[in-house]
C-alpha cells in the first residue's frame, strides 16, 4: 500500500520534529517545510495527500498558502489542517474562509493530530459517492444528507436538485435543466416547482442554504464562497 503523503509547513525545528514523528510513527510520509517557498516547491514536485499548514511563517503566511492551494485546480482537493498558536475565533473564520477543512491550536495533542490528520485523508478519498463540504456531508449512493453530523431528511427531487447543483461544480445550472433531471421529462410541473424545492432545500441545510446561489434570469450554482458559518452569521445579527 502507498504511503499518504503529507506536507507540513512549520518554521519551528521542535515542533516540526515532533509533528514528522507523530505521523510517520503512523505510516505517514512527511514532506517537512520550514517555509511557505519550500512548501510551494514540494507541492510542485510531489503528489501531496494531506497539508498541515503553520499560519505564521517567515515569508508566506500560512493562509496565502492555503488560498494558493485551493485557487490551483491540480492541488484544490488537497484538505488542509492549521496547525497554529493563533486562537481567536476572527483567526478560524478567516482560516476557513480561504479553504480549511480543519484547525487545530497550539499546544496541541499528537493523538490529536494524527487521528485528525487519519480523518481528513480519509474524507477526501471517500470516492465521487461521497461529498463532503465541511460540515455537509453528503452520500450519494445512499441518498443521504447530513449536516453537522445530523441527519436531514430530503425529499427525492430536493436531494436531486442538490446533487446536480454540486455536480456542476460553480456552473450555472439553468431550472429547465433542473426541471428535467429531479422531474422527469414527461412531468408537467412548471420552472416555479423548481424554485419551490431550492427554497425548501435551501431552509433544510442551514447554513449551507447559502451556498445555492441564485443567478437571476437563468437558474442556480453551487457557491461554497457562499457559506457563512453560523457563529459569523450571529455576529453579524448582533452588530446590525
């Protein structure tokens, strides 16, 4: 079996030492960085599984790193961890703003890491029956929904509507192609059913509702860019 790669960017030799350790005593393969520049190269010259990114580095910050990785279509689907001092819940929101799967603080736990790193793999080699958005996961092959860990129970044209939606990958789909594919060609529902059914769904996957983006005149995309974590959205509540 080939080892899971993983690429560790962290400017402190100790703690560096310790993280390889503690994945390589698992059957990890480290690909060790002091910095951002040296990360990048690794990332160019091998197959990378897994990025456990330090946020503060001495040339690139770990969330330029981070936006780098996801912005490049070879290395998007890379999970990145944080693996940061930084603590404050500004700091997290902005980690998974740019495309974090995961954050852990320092001092952290090795155990921690390790099963938390096992995770992340795991998820993202789930296979194209399963998509995972954070805390939205979904299993196709089962019709299953699941946000935050809780099951949410969607009718067949809702779970339909949502596969093709996140199928699309960012592409606008039109309601006529909606229509077509959750109702069946012979239906004589109408374009309006179609908005219906994004509406309810929209309600039933709180808060990645968000993420189903309205494209006026056309249809809807799937927008992860729309997520809004449910701490910022209280936030923004309060100051408004």
């Amino acid at each position: 079996m080939n080892a899971t790669n993983v690429l560790v960017t962290e400017d402190d030799a100790d703690i560096l030492e310790l993280i390889a350790y503690s994945l390589e005593s698992e059957g990890f393969r480290v690909h060790a960085a002091k910095n951002g520049m040296d990360a990048m190269s690794i990332l160019s010259d091998e197959s990378v599984d897994l990025a456990i990114l330090d946020v503060m580095l001495p040339d690139i910050s770990g969330i330029e790193l981070c936006r780098k990785i996801k912005r490049e279509e070879r290395l998007e689907n890379i999970p990145v961890l944080f693996l940061t001092a930084k603590d404050e819940e500004t700091d997290k929101l902005i980690g998974f703003k740019v495309g974090a799967d995961d954050y852990l603080t320092k001092p952290f736990s090795p155990k921690e890491l390790v099963a938390r790193a096992k995770a992340l793999v795991r998820r993202a080699k789930g296979g194209k029956d399963r998509f995972l958005y954070r805390g939205l996961e979904i299993f196709f092959d089962r019709h299953v929904v699941e946000v935050e860990s809780n099951r949410v129970n969607l009718t067949p044209r809702e779970f339909m509507v949502l596969k093709v939606l996140i199928e699309g990958q960012k592409k606008t789909i039109a309601r006529a192609t909606l229509l077509e594919r959750a109702w069946g060609m012979e239906s004589k529902a109408g374009l309006r059913s179609v908005d219906v059914t994004v509406t309810r769904l929209r309600e039933k996957i709180k808060p990645y509702g968000k993420c189903i983006r309205t494209v006026t005149g056309f249809g809807y995309q799937w927008d992860p860019d729309g997520y809004v974590p449910a701490e910022a959205a209280v936030s923004k509540a309060v100051a408004d």
